[in-house]
C-alpha cells in the first residue's frame, strides 16, 4: 500500500473501499471480504444507512481497529446537531475514534457543522477532519474564515472528470484529493473501452478497471472503488506492481471530459437527487 500523509501529519491510504448502495449482510458481508483482501481504508457516511453494517463487518473481521482508516460523513441534514450525529456514528460503528470524518455535502449550514467538527477534533474523537463536494471557491471561503484546514476534499473523480482545476486549489491549500465513484459508479462503461485504456490493459496485463485506478493513484488522488464481487474486490486492490510512463499519464489526461455524473449537480432535479446521497 502507497500512502498520503494530510496536513496535520497522519497517514491515509491511497486506496480504500467504498460502501455507497451497500447494505444488510451484503454490506457486512463485502467489507469482511475486502479486509481479508488486504483494504485499510473503508468509506461510510450517515446517510447511506449502513454505518452498523460496516461496524459489523470491522468487528466480524476481527482486525485489530488501529490498522484501520475509517472514514465517514455528515449529512448536511444533521449539521446543526453534528456533534450528536458523530456521537451516533461512533455508536453505530463500535469503535471510538473516527480517522477522517467529513462534511458530506456543501448544503445547508456547514460553517456550523465544520465548528462542531473542530472542536470532535479537538476532543481527539477524530482523526483528521475534512470535506466532500466542496468547489474551489467553497473550499477556498471555508478554508479563509475558519481555524482549521481540511485535510481532504473528496469528490467526484475518475478517467472523464479529472478535476485538474480543482486540484490545483486543493494543492495550494494542501487539501488531499479523494475520488469518489473512481469507476463512473458503473454508469460509464465506457470508459474501460477506451481504446487507451484497453491498450494499456494488454501491454501492463491488467483490467481497464486498473488501469482507470492507477491513472489516479499515480496523480496522488485517494480512490475508494466499491464492488460486491471478489474478483473485482481483489482486482481493485491490486494496483501497485505496475507504473504508467508520463507519455501514457498524459494520454489518459487528454480523455477529460469534465464532466461529473453526479458533483457538481445544475439542474434542480440533480440536486433534488443529490440529496438523497
Ligand atoms: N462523497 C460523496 O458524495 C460520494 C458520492 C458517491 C460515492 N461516494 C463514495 O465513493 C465510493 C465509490 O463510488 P461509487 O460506489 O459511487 O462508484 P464506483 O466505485 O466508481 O463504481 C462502482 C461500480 O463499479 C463496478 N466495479 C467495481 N470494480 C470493478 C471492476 N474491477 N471491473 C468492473 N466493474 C467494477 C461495481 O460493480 P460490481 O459490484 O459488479 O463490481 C459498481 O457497479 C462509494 O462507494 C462511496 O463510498 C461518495
């Protein structure tokens, strides 16, 4: 495993496993499965509804939880009371610490919520605390009028939604950059049929699906892919025996399309569905 080291000095694991849509045995049942594949880094948050089942699945494995990075979220239904909600995260994920807690969305009132999350912080419930979803310019304002800096903004990033101009904000900021739906959520198949990536795939003999995560782990983006099935589990893992020369990096960069499924909704109905998330 490769590692990022955030801005207050803890180290973060390049690569983590997403629960997204996840639940019941099948989320227990998955994040067992991605600890005994060697994952350190599990994803949650509140509004997905399966904190307990991750929790069950950490206590289940029967991994000691300092080898662990948990990550979670707080809706920003919950920002007024965050501190209550982080309480309950805890609960529900039997463990006493969070190692990075993040702001799910940049909704509602989250000058409130990140208070709270400085002050858990301060209390050393958290690790490190930071962001999701946040544009330069709420990042930038967040960052200018508040004590601490988030050590991580994670947002929408995989082969079609680069976020070159994100990163470069988040960089002079020292803000780390997290991918989320790293494989287009399953949405955008296309993309393990770029000819590129197929390519690439045959001449390293690796999946698309590794090609499109080791595009980003090698520009130092965090990647958390979410899957159900062993193969992939397993696949998704293992991304760190090959390296792209800077000419395949560069071609790849030129597939951007900017455009993000899901984080950066403009339509009242996106953000209707957004939400939900
Ligand atoms: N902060 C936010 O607002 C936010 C929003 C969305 C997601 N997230 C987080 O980011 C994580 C990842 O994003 P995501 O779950 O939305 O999408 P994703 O990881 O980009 O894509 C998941 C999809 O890719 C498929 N897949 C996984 N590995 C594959 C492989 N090796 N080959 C082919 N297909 C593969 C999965 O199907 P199979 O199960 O069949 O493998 C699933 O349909 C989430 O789980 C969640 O933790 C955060």
């Amino acid at each position: 495993m490769e590692y990022l080291t955030l801005n207050n000095g803890i180290q973060m694991p390049l690569v983590g496993f997403g629960t997204f849509m996840l639940n019941g045995e099948t989320c227990t049942n998955t994040v067992i499965s991605a600890i005994e594949t060697g994952y350190r880094m599990i994803d949650t948050a509140e509004t997905y509804g399966n904190e307990k089942e991750v929790g069950e699945g950490i206590r289940a494995s029967g991994i000691d939880r300092k080898e662990l990075f948990l990550v979670t979220k707080v809706n920003f239904k919950s920002y007024e009371n965050a501190e209550q909600t982080v309480l309950q995260s805890l609960k529900n994920l039997k463990t006493d610490y969070i190692d990075l807690l993040l702001l799910h969305w940049p909704f509602a009132n989250y000058y409130a919520a990140w208070h709270s999350l400085e002050k858990l912080y301060a209390d050393v419930k958290i690790r490190a605390i930071g962001v999701s979803n946040f544009e330069p310019d709420q990042l930038l304002d967040l960052i200018a009028y508040n004590k601490i800096v988030p050590t991580v903004n994670q947002i929408e990033t995989n082969l079609y939604c680069q976020r070159s101009t994100e990163r470069s904000w988040m960089d002079k900021k020292q803000v780390a950059h997290m991918a989320y739906a790293p494989l287009g959520q399953g949405n955008r198949n296309e993309m393990y049929q770029e000819p590129a990536v197929v390519s690439l795939a045959e001449k390293y003999e690796k999946t698309p699906a590794q090609i499109l995560l080791r595009f980003l782990t090698q520009k130092n983006i965090a990647v958390i892919p979410r899957s159900t099935k062993p193969e992939h589990i397993l696949e998704n893992f293992a991304l760190f025996d090959f390296t792209l020369t800077n000419a395949e990096m560069e071609q790849l960069s030129t597939l951007d399309r900017k455009e993000p499924l899901i984080g950066k909704p403009e339509t009242p109905e996106l953000v209707e569905f957004s939400l939900t998330w």
